[in-house]
C-alpha cells in the first residue's frame, strides 16, 4: 500500500467514524406524555357487542433515531388503574380469575424492533409482559407522526398503535368455555416528548 492509498483509507476510516458519530448524535429520548398516551382494549361480548376499557395510569420512555431507524420503547401500564366505566366490572377485571392485579399490578410492554415506511415508524416488535407471562407482540401503527409542540415549545412524536392478542398465553382464560373470545385488541395511542 504506498503512501497516497494510505492517506486515503484513512481519510475514509475517520468520514465513516464522523458518520456514525452523527448517526448516535441523532438518537434522542423522549418521555411519554401521560395526558396524549392511552393504552385501551377492546374485546366482543358474546359476539354482540364490545366491551371496552382503558388502564389510566401509563409511563415510559422511547429511545428514537430516526436518521439511524432504530429505537425502544417501554411502556408501563399500572393494572389496577383499569377503568371500564362499571365499577362491578372493574373489580372482576382486576379479580385472580382475570388480570390478578393484586398478585401483577402493572403490565409492560418493551419494544426494540422498528419497522419503517419511509420516514414514518411502520410497526415495533417487543414483548407484553401481562399476568406474570411474556410473549411477542408486534404494534402495528395506524398514524405515526413529529411534530413541533408550540405550548411545549418541543419535538412530540407519537402514533395509534395496535395488535391483537391472544388473552390465554397471558394465563387470562376466564370465559373461553361460555365462547367468549380469546382474542383481545390492545390500542396504544402514545404521544412522547423530547427529553
């Protein structure tokens, strides 16, 4: 190698660390936004009607570079916040025979797989931990979108988030005998401010 090919296979070792340096200044933590950020399901009742609720009280962190198209999230859901608008339901929903919450008081999910259209998260693959048991999910997203906040006077990036899961590799089997279903939709919608 003389001396010129070397200069240059320096010069180009140190624009590819310069990149790379770029890339990880790119990535950026935001915090989840409690009063944007909703973590809903939906499953039918019957095969009549849908009963709904929502956990109202959620925190976490995202980890995201978009120039590197890579991130994690982790989403905390507090069980015993379940809210269902019937308080008689509430309590079977946080009863052993459903989500245990006295024995499982939060749920978690933890994503480190985005998937992109673009420039716009397309899906992050992770792990719901529900009930003492984990397994995969994936949450497809139905809107992704940054903005710039003008009361908050900062970058918000945030989307409608959902998958279906299968309640009983959670343990969550109550009903499945009378025919209720055993797939639940979870919706997260999730908004999170730049840290």
């Amino acid at each position: 190698m003389n001396h010129k090919t070397s200069l240059i296979a320096v010069a180009a070792g140190a624009l590819t660390m310069l990149a790379a340096t770029g890339a990880q200044a790119q990535a950026a933590t935001y915090s989840i936004d409690p009063t944007h950020t909703f973590v809903t399901f939906e499953i039918t009742h019957f095969g009549t009607s849908t009963n709904r609720g929502r956990f109202d009280k959620k925190e976490g962190t995202v980890q995201f570079d978009r120039a590197g198209k890579t991130g994690k999230v982790e989403i905390t859901i507090d069980t015993t916040s379940i809210n269902s608008g019937t308080a008689p339901f509430d309590k079977h929903l946080k009863s052993a025979e459903i989500l245990k919450t006295e024995q499982f008081p939060t749920a978690k999910f933890v994503g480190d797989k985005f998937s992109f259209n673009g420039d716009k998260v397309s899906e992050v693959a992770g792990t719901l931990t529900l009930a003492g048991k984990t397994n995969p999910v994936t949450l497809k997203a139905n809107n992704f979108n940054c903005y710039q906040s003008p009361m908050l006077k900062r970058e918000v990036c945030g989307g409608d988030f959902e998958a279906t899961i299968t309640r009983s590799q959670y343990g969550v089997s109550y009903g499945l005998d009378w025919g209720f279903p055993d797939a639940v939709k979870l919706i997260i919608q999730v908004e999170a401010v730049k840290q």
